[in-house]
C-alpha cells in the first residue's frame, strides 16, 4: 500500500519532518555557541533518521515521496553537522578540512548528475548510503569528543564510494527510481525504468 493513499500521515514521514524541524534548531545552537544543546539535539535528529525508515519498511509505509523527505532531512542534517564543526569547534573543523571538502561533494556530484539528467532530487538509498549513515554518528561524535579522526576519516572516504555507486546508479538508470539498494541490484534485476525498486 503506498503511504501516500492512506488516511493518516505515515508515522516514518512525521519522523523526517521532524529532522527537517530540527535543522534550523540545530542552527541556532551552533550560532548561540551551545555545543551541548547542539549534540544533543544532534543525537535525536540521528536516531529519527534510523527510525522512520525501519517504520515505513515494518508499518508497509514505504513511497516515492517519504524516500525523497528521508533524502531531504539527510542532507540538511549533515550540512547543520558541518555547519556546528564551522561554528563551535573550529580547530577540529580547519583539521578535517580536507575531508569535509570531500564530504560535501560527495552529496553535490550525485545530487547535480540526477538533477541533470532526470531533473528531480535522488533517493536511491542504497545499502552503502545506509551503512555509511550508520557509521556517521559515531564518528561525529569521536571526533569531538574524543579527539579522535580516523574512524570520521575512514567513514568520508567510504562516503566518496558511496557518492561513486550513486552516480553510477544514475548513469544506468533510463528514469528515476527511488529505493534502488545497489548498482549490482540493478545489473542483476536488468529493469532500469522502474519507479521503485
């Protein structure tokens, strides 16, 4: 059943609005200078992020247009992430330059290769997409924390693959199509015009 037909707002769409709530929160307290406030708030948003798609998955309320809000409140969230290391520790942002650069465009170059060719924002949620959304948070918080930027790095650069299969995925694809899992999925199903899949 396609979320968008029921009669009540899907619970997993409600959790990706909310991360989209939060961004300008977030925001706020990286200008305030509340470094704790905005890693607090910072965890909440992550955990929705982990929550709404394992609810659309178990609750069958999975649809082209939650996938796309999911996609929404992932880039926003990571640019507040980036944003708060601007703002509230910028020793550990001039440090991590180099990989935050490489962060970044790990979201731009996909991003512009689907808006060109198919003209609307991707969603294909990958299963690397997932792994590396996973691996995020933990790194973040090592970073600050604990001073400790090799696994933060190591996650970036698993970022970049991920970025690479995306733009892949694009190239392959004849239409757009949310919810792809892999590249090798689409090789091995052999249907590139499917909406969902």
């Amino acid at each position: 059943m396609d979320a968008m037909n029921s009669k009540t707002f899907p619970i997993a769409n409600l959790l990706s609005f909310l991360r989209l709530l939060l961004v300008p929160v977030l925001v706020f307290f990286a200008l305030e200078g509340a470094p704790y406030w905005f890693l607090g708030v910072l965890a909440a948003s992550l955990v929705s992020d982990v929550l709404d798609g394992h609810l659309a998955r178990k609750l069958n309320q999975v649809s082209d247009f939650g996938a796309k809000l999911d996609s929404w409140g992932d880039s926003l969230t990571y640019a507040s992430m980036i944003f708060g290391l601007y703002q509230l520790w910028p020793s550990i942002f001039t440090d991590q330059q180099a990989y935050l650069l490489s962060a970044t465009l790990s979201f731009i170059i996909p991003l512009v290769a689907a808006l060109v060719k198919f003209g609307e924002y991707p969603s294909y949620h990958t299963w690397g997409a997932k792994v590396a959304a996973i691996l995020i948070a933990p790194a973040y918080y090592m970073l600050i924390l604990l001073d400790a930027d090799t696994w933060f790095r190591l996650v970036i650069l698993f970022y970049l693959l991920v970025a690479s299969e995306e733009i892949l995925i694009t190239i392959i694809l004849k239409s757009p199509a949310t919810n792809v899992g892999s590249a090798w999925r689409l090789f091995m199903r052999g249907d590139t015009n499917a909406k969902r899949l």
